[in-house]
C-alpha cells in the first residue's frame, strides 16, 4: 500500500468489509436485502465478482439512479482495495476505464458509519452527496451529513462545505456560513407525549428541548450503531 492509500485509508469499521448490513436489512434497503451481495476480500472467487461489479458500476450499469445499488458498489470498491492492498491495484484489477480517483471515493463512501449509510440506503441523503461527505473525517462527517438531512442542502453545497472543511475551515463556522443551524431539527410526537413534555417542562421552567437532550443523555449507547468518529 502506497503512502497516499494509508493516509487516505478506510477508517474504523465494526462490520468487516463488503458485509451487507445496511444493504441486507429490509428497514433501509427494501426488497432489495434479499438480493445484497457480500464481499470477502480474502477470497478469490469473491474479489473477481466485486471487481465485475465495480466495473459494471463505473459504467453505470448496475441501477445508478438505486441508492442500495450504489452502495452495493461501494461496498465492492472497498473489498477490492483490501484485497489487492491499494487503491492503485484495485483500479487495475477492476478494468482499465476505473480510476483510482473513482475507487477511492467510492470506498469511502462504504467505510461512512452505520447511521450515515442507513440515510444512503433510504434515498434521504444522496450517493453523490455521500461521496463529498465521505471527504471529511471525524466528527465532521456526522455535522455534515446531519446538515444534509436538516438543512436541504444541495450536492454542490455539501462539496462546497466539505472543500472548506479539507482546508482548515471550522465546520460549524462553514455550515453557518451556510445558513445550517446545527441542533435544531422539528420532532412530530404522539400528543400525549407532547402533552406530558410541554407539562414538565412549564413546572421545572425550562425549554422542552432541555428535556429532551437530558432524556437523550441518559440512554444507554447502542451497540449496533456505536461508531468510532
């Protein structure tokens, strides 16, 4: 692996590479999950399916328009760098028309926490939007990807904020900047709920988002989506 492919390498993941599970749960991925391929970097077989995947998939043959297909592609891009040990290799693996350019942001894309590709996966966050947030690291991808799903932002302004981010800018400065006001979202809740909420929070003379952030705070982490920035 090249200095460049370390330094851009896939970040921390709990699933193992090429493993279907936003792209093989039905919650996300529809009737789609049935079909989800999963990808072993160690075998053979499976590296020549991910590499004919990834070259149907840089000629947008595979459903370029299907959120779930795109991921399927990232995800075969990813094991496909693991497998050949650089983005360089896996390029050259996949066909000639692939670039490294387009193997390396696609395997981003796969290696974006759970909660993130959960949104690809729904359509609610773009797959090309994905790719510019997947140019950011750390917290930032989730400030971003939020702001995505808050602030309606378009693809050109989430490549615009994610090139401010790369070269040094805060991101809460730039996605102020932006007009995304970060942690203010609209919630609909069932109306005894909302009742009981706008009760206690009139008795202890607070906002109700006070309430809310307290009653967030106090739940236990959830294994399946606790993910390292």
């Amino acid at each position: 692996m090249t200095p460049d492919d370390a330094a851009d390498g896939p970040t921390d993941r709990e699933s193992p590479v090429g493993q279907p599970v936003v792209r093989g749960d039905p919650t996300f991925a529809g009737e789609h999950a049935q079909q989800a391929v999963q990808f072993d970097p160690d075998d053979p077989d499976s590296l020549s399916r991910a590499a004919d995947i990834v070259e149907r998939f840089a000629d947008d043959s595979i459903g370029a328009a299907d959120s779930v297909y795109m991921l399927r592609g990232a995800a075969a891009c990813a094991a496909l760098v693991r497998g050949e040990g650089s983005y360089k290799a896996a390029a050259e693996r996949a066909d000639e028309g692939v670039t490294v350019s387009f193997i390396r942001k696609w395997a981003r894309v796969h290696d974006l926490p759970r909660p993130i590709r959960q949104y690809v996966a729904t359509g609610d966050i773009a797959p090309t939007a994905a790719k510019h947030i997947a140019r950011v690291t750390d917290r930032s991808r989730y400030l971003l990807a939020w702001a995505v799903l808050d602030g309606d932002l378009t693809v050109r302004e989430v490549r615009s904020i994610a090139s401010a981010i790369n070269a040094g800018t805060d991101p809460e400065a730039v996605l102020d900047a932006h007009d995304v006001t970060l942690g203010e979202m609209t919630l609909r809740l069932p109306r005894e709920i909302y009742t009981d909420l706008r009760r206690q929070a009139a008795r202890k003379g607070v906002d109700p988002a006070v309430l809310v952030a307290e009653a967030l705070n106090e739940q236990p982490t959830d294994p399946t989506t606790a993910e390292r920035y």
